[in-house]
C-alpha cells in the first residue's frame, strides 16, 4: 500500500461521510412532516415510546440525531424522562438498518440478477436520477428527494472506494497484527469507542468497519468487541447536547451512556468466558458486510432486552447520578437542540405560539371587562399578560429568525415566515389591551362615566372585538380555514360600526350630551378596538396564506371579499347582529 492508496482511502472515507451526513439531513427535511405525526403520538406506552425511536431513526439514520432531539423534548419539557428512556432504546436497534444497506455493497455472485442488486450496479442510476431532481426540481421536495438519492450514490461510491484502496492491507504484517490486537476485548471496545467518538456517527464507524472487513483480516473475534465500543462512542453526541441544559435533559444523555455501558459489560463479560470457556471456529474467521451488520443488529437487541424491563432501573441510576438542583430550574421553552430537525422545531415554535395567542386573546377581554368592572386584580392581570406576550414574542422571533437560516422544505419555510408576522399581531393585541386599560383608569380617575347611549354602543362594538377575537384565535389554533374566512366580514363590520359612533358622538357633542373629556376617551377607545380587529384579519389572512400555499396576505383576503356570496352573506349576518339602536332626537 502506497501514499496514493492512502490517499484514495482519505478520499473515499471523506464521500462516504460527506455523503452519509447529506443523506440524513435530507431524509430528515423530505420525513419533517412524518416525524411530527410519529412524535406526536408519544405517549407513556413503553413500547409506543419503542417503536418511536426505533421509527425515527430508520427514517433520518441517525441514532445520535434522534437522541439529540430527545435531550431537546425533555429540555423544553415535551417529553418526560421515563418516555425518553424507551425512546432512546428504541433508536439505538434502529440505527442498526444503515449496517444492513451498507452490507449491499459486500454481494459478490456471478447471477445476474443478484449483481444488480450490488450499489455499485445501481447508484449510477440513483445518482442520475438524483441530479436530475436537484438540478430540474421545481419544489423543495424534489429537490431533497434528490439530495437523498445524491447522498446515498455518493456515500455507496466512498464506501467502494474506502473497500478498494485498503485491499492492499491484506498483505501488510502491520495491519495484520493490529487486528490480532484487538481480538483483546477491552482493546477492541477502546478502539471502537474511540473511533466513533471521533466521528460521532455509529453508523459511519460501522461502515468504516465493513469497509475494512473487505481486506480479509478483520476477524470476528476482533469486529465484535469494536461494535461494542461504537455503541459507547455514539453517546458523546448526546452527552455534548445536553451541555447547559436541565437536570432531565443531562439524566436523559445520561440513560443514553449508562444504556450502552450496561449493555457492553454485560456483552463483553458473557463473550470473553464463553471465549475462553468454548472454542468457536467462526471467531478466527474474516468478518464480512453481511456478518458486521448481523452482529451490529444482535447486539443491540440483546442490550434491549435485556435492558428494557430495566428501565426504571435507568431513571433511578440516572437521577442519582444527576441529583436535584437545590433552586428550581428555568425550563426551557424553546430549545436550540431542536434547530437541528427543523420540523420539530416549527412544531415547537406553533405550539408556544399558541399559548401566547391565548394569553393576549385573554388580556384583551380583561381589559374590555375592566372598561365596566374595574378591579386592580384585573388591571394587574392585563398588564402581567401583556409583558408575558412581549417575552413569548422576543423568544419566539430570535428563534423562528435563527430557524430560518437552516435548510427547510417550501411548506416550512412559507409557515415560519407567516408564524413570524402573526405573533407580531398577537403581541399588538396585547399592547391595545393596555391601553383599552388606561382608558378604563382615565375614566375611573376623571370620575367620568358614559352616558347610557354611549355604553350600549360600546356594549355593540366590544361584543363584535371579542367575537373576532375568538374566530382569528380558532382560525390560528385550529387552522380553521372558515373561520378565517368570518373575520374578514367582521372585521368590515367593524371598522363601519367605528365610523358611526364617531359619528354619534359628535352628534352627541353638539347636543350638550357629552363633554370634551370624554370625546377624547371615547376617541381612544374605537382607534383601540378597531386596530384589534385589524390585527385579527391580518392572522386570519396568514391562516389563508398557509391553507392555499400564498404568500401574498392582501391577495388572500382580496379572494375572500371576491368570494360575493359567502362573503356578503357572512357580512349580512354581521351588520345584522351589530347593529346599532336608533338615536334618540
């Protein structure tokens, strides 16, 4: 082996990471939607928790990136401690199918049909089909489709030629010896550990191995205790994520490490007595792809079951080793760990996005009740709500700003952008909640009260706010496409009954009935009330944006006054329901 093989090895070791991290970056974009629904569906069910982490990590192929997600359930409080210990299980027998796709690459028969099923056979096919969705894709979809056709020609192409500059190793004495070496167990697990910690991918180090198993030297006495050690070495991802995290997030990174330190000791001390106990022939026998990936799926399996009945086990070994902080701990609300699977973090944007849309839907009927129940409790509440909005809002922007930066399919994009201006919208409403409340303190104050007339058209157009409040706050929380479609014809109705009682009031003015003081209350008060509602259709406009993929707000509600039957019948129902009483001569 010369310094050219050397490099050619460098070389096909750097295609085949390159190509494995673009693979699982965009299975992980194409899968977003999928993973959402799986995660979605976590529950304290073991083996649902099981059969999640196993689920996930055959679709993304990456145990540590599904272990990284589920340190960033349990930092943000999504997902409990005993849920992710099943989870995590679950990912680690899931990782093992990527051993099995790379075992395609050791098929070696002259049958025809079994040699097309050999990588080197068919991915130039996917690599031409792949480069043709990329380069001629007309949506992201296709585009990442291709990126994982790309990723996995262009991984399968690092693996052959990994498998053909070390083919001169055979004959190397060095290598030889060094594989002798590592039939000591303890080494072997080192060695495994070391390497995969370095690359931070069991699947990556497993391929490596198969890759070196093709010079024929790589017995399985030695591959066996290296694939125990790879298990160990995958934990450094999880254990550097949960860095500054909370206490149930480092236990989870925790029960990832003492899982598969467990699980190797037990496995290492059962193989070496039987080892030494037992003589058996296939250990001294050339490990191959198939018998790597056999021995990589057993072994995570047996540590499963043996392990999983021991799973409180785990949490109580992980608190003790973890224990309770003595001042309580600030959760997290949105982690950073979850940028990573920009899917889940969407999710995780909308689901805080919500509550806020919530909190100043509530400080805004506070305020409107103030306005003829007065209470400090109620005053303090508007305002308690109106700065907890301005804290979801300054998180929830920072995040969906740096979320942005990462790579997401059209849909997600189109959704964060829109998430970002509707709680811009949800933190105005707040504010106006604070000013319908000074305008309820001036009045207190001024000692000045409304006359009769003038509160039961106020009753009209506050009992109109609230009502599109509650229509843009389902359209949001339910994507509740006719209910955002309603706001706009409310909202119309609004901004018409605000016109009139201006318009009453300076009536009112020229009869004496009301004073100058007032005038500018009342004044305050409709600007409050009407810009409420405008806030209201530009979220029901971004809940039309998302429903018919648009990313055009004004022509999303263009279409909705164009729609003249619905619409006008909607907005018929509205005057009708608002309508204001006669004025008095």
């Amino acid at each position: 082996m010369d310094i050219f093989d050397v490099l050619t090895l460098v070389g096909g070791l750097a295609l085949f990471l390159f190509g494995m991290n673009v693979m699982g970056q965009s299975l992980e974009r194409r899968a977003g939607n999928a993973l959402q629904a799986i995660l979605g569906r976590l529950t304290n069910n073991r083996f649902a928790g099981f059969l999640t982490g196993m689920g996930v990590t055959a679709i993304i192929q990456s145990s540590s990136a599904t272990t990284v997600m589920v340190v960033g359930f349990v930092n943000s409080g999504l997902m409990t401690l005993k849920q992710a210990i099943n989870v995590i299980m679950g990912a680690n027998v899931g990782t093992t199918i990527t051993a099995w796709i790379l075992s395609l690459g050791g098929i070696d028969s002259d049958v025809l049909w079994v040699q097309l099923l050999k990588p080197t056979s068919f991915t130039p096919v996917l690599a031409l089909i792949g480069i043709t969705y990329f380069m001629f894709g007309k949506n992201n979809k296709k585009k990442d489709t291709g990126m994982i056709l790309l990723g996995f020609a262009t991984l399968m192409f690092g693996m052959d030629t990994m498998s053909g500059a070390v083919a001169g190793l055979r004959d190397v004495p060095a290598f030889q010896e060094l594989f002798i070496t590592f039939t000591n167990p303890i080494l072997g697990v080192l060695a495994g550990a070391i390497l995969t910690a370095i690359i931070q991918s069991s699947s990556a180090s497993v391929g490596i191995l198969q890759a070196l198993s093709s010079t024929g030297q790589v017995s399985f006495g030695a591959a066996i205790p290296i694939i125990m050690g790879q298990n160990i070495g995958t934990c450094v991802t999880a254990v550097l994520s949960s860095m500054g995290a909370t206490k149930n997030a480092k236990r989870t990174a925790v029960v990832h490490l003492s899982f598969n330190v467990i699980g190797t000791i037990i496995c290492l001390a059962v193989f070496s007595i039987v080892k030494e106990l037992v003589h058996i022939p296939m250990l001294e026998q050339a490990a191959s792809y198939h018998g790597i990936a056999i021995a990589h799926s057993a072994f995570n399996i047996i540590c499963t079951i043996i392990l999983f009945p021991m799973a409180s086990l785990l949490e109580k070994l992980a608190c003790r080793l973890v224990p309770d902080a003595k001042a309580p701990e600030q959760q997290s609300e949105l982690d950073e760990r979850l940028l990573a699977t920009p899917a889940v973090a969407l999710e995780r944007s909308r689901s805080l996005a919500v509550t806020m849309a919530s909190v100043a839907v509530r400080a805004l009927e506070n305020s409107i009740i103030s306005l003829s129940d007065y209470t400090p409790a109620l005053a303090e509440s508007v305002r308690e709500d109106e700065d907890l909005t301005d804290h979801y809002e300054d998180i929830l922007g920072t995040y969906l700003v740096k979320l942005s930066s990462h790579q997401m399919s059209e849909q997600e994009s189109a959704m964060a952008a829109e998430l970002l201006r509707m709680i811009g919208d949800f933190e105005r409403i707040s504010d106006h909640s604070v000013n319908l409340l000074e305008s309820a303190e001036e009045l207190r104050e001024k000692e000045i009260e409304l006359s009769e007339a003038a509160a039961a058209e106020l009753k009209v157009i506050t009992d109109a706010t609230r009502e599109v409040l509650s229509l843009s706050l389902a359209a949001f929380v339910n994507n509740d496409v006719n209910a955002a479609a309603s706001v706009e014809a409310l909202e119309q109705i609004i901004d018409r009954l605000k016109e009139a009682l201006r318009s009453r009031h300076i009536l009112r003015l020229q009869q004496g009935n009301c004073t100058i003081n007032a005038g500018f209350i009342w004044s305050d008060l409709l600007t409050n009330l009407e810009r409420v509602s405008d806030h209201c259709s530009n979220i029901a406009g971004c809940v039309l944006d998302i429903a018919n993929r648009n990313m055009n707000l004004h022509q999303s509600l263009r279409a909705v006054r164009h729609d003249s039957d619905e619409y006008k019948a909607q907005y018929n129902h509205y005057a009708e329901k608002y309508a204001l009483a006669p004025m008095s001569e």
